[in-house]
C-alpha cells in the first residue's frame, strides 16, 4: 500500500498553448486581438497598490452591481467567479449529484468532461450530427432521462450558434435537472438566452470577459440564473474559496462593463473580420460550419489539418487542431486582426500554392 494508491487521478485539460515569444501571431486559444477598453488601463494607472494588503470584497459588489445595470438583472440573480471556467466547475459541483448522466455534446469545449471525471459527475456524450449541429432533441428529459444538460451556445469549438427558442425547449423539457448554457461566445452574432432566467427556475446563462471584452488575463466569469439557482451557486462558492476573485479583476470588469461603445466596437470589428476570412478561406479551398464566434472551425479540401498546423506554426502562427476522433481535419482558427488575419491568408496561400 502506497499513499499514490489513495491519490485522485485525473487526465486534466489541456489549454492552448501560451508562447513567451510574442511575435507570435497567436490565434489558438479565442483572445481579443483588441485591448480592453481605455477605462481599464486609466484605471489601473490609479489603482492603490496599498490596498492590496486586504482581502478582496467576497461578494464582488461593484462588479455584480455594474453587471445589474448593464444587463437589467436583479443582483441576486448574479454570479461571479474566476473566469467562467471556475463559474462552470462550482455549477457542477453544484447542480450535477444526479446517478442520471449529465448529457452534452460529444464534440464541445474539452473541459466539460475533465470536470465531470474530477467531480465523479456521471455523463454521456451525445454525437453532433453529420454537420456538426447539436440535436437538441436529444436532450430532453422525456426522451433521455438526465442529472442536468450543459450545451455551449454558440459551441465550441464548431462555432455554430443555436437560437434561443430551440434552447428554451431543452430548458423546458428538463424541469427535473439543471440545464447550463455556456456563452462564451454570445456578443460575436448570436441572441442570449438570458430572457429564459425570467421564465425558469432552472436553467444557468454562463458569460466571460475572456473574449469580447479583451480580458482572458484578468480572469473574470459571470452566471445568471433564478435567485433560488444562484444562492445554491454561492453557497458551494463559500463552502470552497470565499476569496475566489482579486481586488483589481473587481475593479477593473466594472471598468469594461462601463464602456459599452468601446465593448461593441470591439465586437463588430471582430465580426467583419470573421466574415471577410471567411470568403478568403473558401477561395483556398477550405470549408466550415458557419461560425457566429470569435473562430472560424475549419478543413481543407485536400490537406489534412496537422500538416496545415505544422505548416502554419513553422511560420510562427499558432492554431488549434485536435487529434481526435470527426476533428482531426479541422483547424480552429481565431480571429485576429485584419493585419494578422492578412498574414494567415498569405502564408496559407503560399503553401497551398507550393505543395
Ligand atoms: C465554450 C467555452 N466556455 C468557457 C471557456 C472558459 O473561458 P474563461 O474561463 O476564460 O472565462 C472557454 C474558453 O475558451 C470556452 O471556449
């Protein structure tokens, strides 16, 4: 007998790679290419490094009630944590005790089952169809018993968005469960399911600053959900980290929020990138699900995605690519700016030409 005999092992996640070099055109792991907005750094530039000797505020207030204002949501119906990924593993540890498996998609963000096997949270996978749409049928109670549903809204990595309507009878049809969306990716196109918190008691609407408002760094996710949902939410925060988020993250997300001209010019500069990149990339011959996120999923008619990978990193451009199973001929390519995007296209353009 060992003490390793009495260790939990897990296979964690596996995040996208974060070069020192930043030469690096980087479009792996769905950063804003942009800035956060100007507020942020005039505030920093203030901060009182004094005050970092207390504890930061358990509760978040400022944030939480510039979030209130900004969306229209009681403060009671808001929670923060540390990026949304923490927000996501305290909803699991919250909501998914069901013997009935949690149900998500087989080809969605990767962390959703490294939590399911950290917490012992039994789960199925249920496979996207052939065109990588999620079948949402599939996730009703009636038809598929379940302890809770999590579906990413757009889903990643495909990058395909579901409307909210379809989504409301997932969340309809589960009245036994907890059904959490994931939407990282909402301000790029897609409609939020927030109005949905006002008509059920059990569905989680989970947001980040990560992408749309330039802020992976500075580690900030939030959730939306029934009062009843959120103090259950808050509850197991406490009974695990009260001080989960930093003083300045605080500080600085009230700052972001507050600037909603610079938050949708980000957005739609992200947007009209994405679209222009998309016609490029059909003309060299790959293909994708329509993309409503800050990433466009896609494969090459005829060469496969790892050599496109190797290729592209030989040139000091980072993408995603999964070995796995459907995926392996995809390549996740994030949007950058257009000069970084004008780079890709080129250096995509010579290979190809090359080969
Ligand atoms: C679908 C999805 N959900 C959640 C996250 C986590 O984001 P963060 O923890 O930075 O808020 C990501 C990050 O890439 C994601 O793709």
């Amino acid at each position: 007998m060992s003490w390793e005999d009495n260790v939990r092992k897990v296979v964690p996640y596996v995040p996208g790679e974060q070069p020192k070099d930043r030469s690096i055109i980087k479009l792996n792991t769905n950063e804003c290419p942009y800035p956060p907005a100007p507020g942020v750094r005039k505030l920093i530039q203030e901060m009182k490094y004094e005050d970092f000797r207390l504890y930061p505020d358990t509760d978040a207030t400022s944030l939480v009630s510039a979030l209130s204002k900004y969306y229209k949501v009681p403060e009671d119906q808001i929670f923060i944590g540390v990026g949304s990924d923490d927000v996501l593993a305290m909803a699991y540890l919250t909501f998914f005790n069901s013997d009935k498996p949690v149900l998500f998609p087989d080809i969605t963000y990767s962390f959703y089952d490294v939590w399911a096997d950290m917490f012992g949270v039994n789960y199925e996978t249920i496979p996207l169809d052939s065109e990588f749409r999620i079948r949402l049928e599939d996730y009703y109670g009636s038809k598929h018993p379940n302890g809770g549903v999590i579906i990413a809204n757009p889903n990643a990595p495909v990058g395909i968005y579901e409307p909210v309507e379809a989504l409301e009878k997932v969340v309809a049809e589960n009245k036994e469960s907890v059904v959490i969306i994931d939407e990282a990716y909402i301000d790029f196109g897609g409609e939020s399911a927030l109005p949905l918190i006002d008509k059920y008691d059990n569905v989680l609407i989970v947001q980040t600053f990560s992408k749309s408002r330039a802020m992976a760094g500075m580690r900030i996710g939030f959730a939306f959900g029934s009062k009843k949902l959120i103090q259950y939410l808050k509850d197991v925060k406490f009974s695990f980290n009260s001080y989960t988020m930093n003083m300045p993250s605080q500080e600085l997300g009230v700052a972001a929020v507050e600037d909603d001209a610079y938050f949708k010019e980000t957005c739609d500069k992200i947007i009209a990138t994405r679209e222009r990149v998309k016609k490029e990339l059909s003309k060299l011959g790959f293909s994708f699900p329509d993309s409503m996120t800050n990433f466009i999923f896609a494969k090459h008619d005829t060469v496969s995605g790892n050599e496109i990978f190797e290729a592209l990193k030989k040139e000091h451009i980072y993408v995603r690519h999964w070995n796995a199973e459907r995926i392996s001929d995809y390549l996740r390519i994030s949007i950058g700016t257009d000069e970084e995007m004008d780079r890709l296209l080129s250096v995509l353009k010579n290979y190809l030409e090359k080969r």
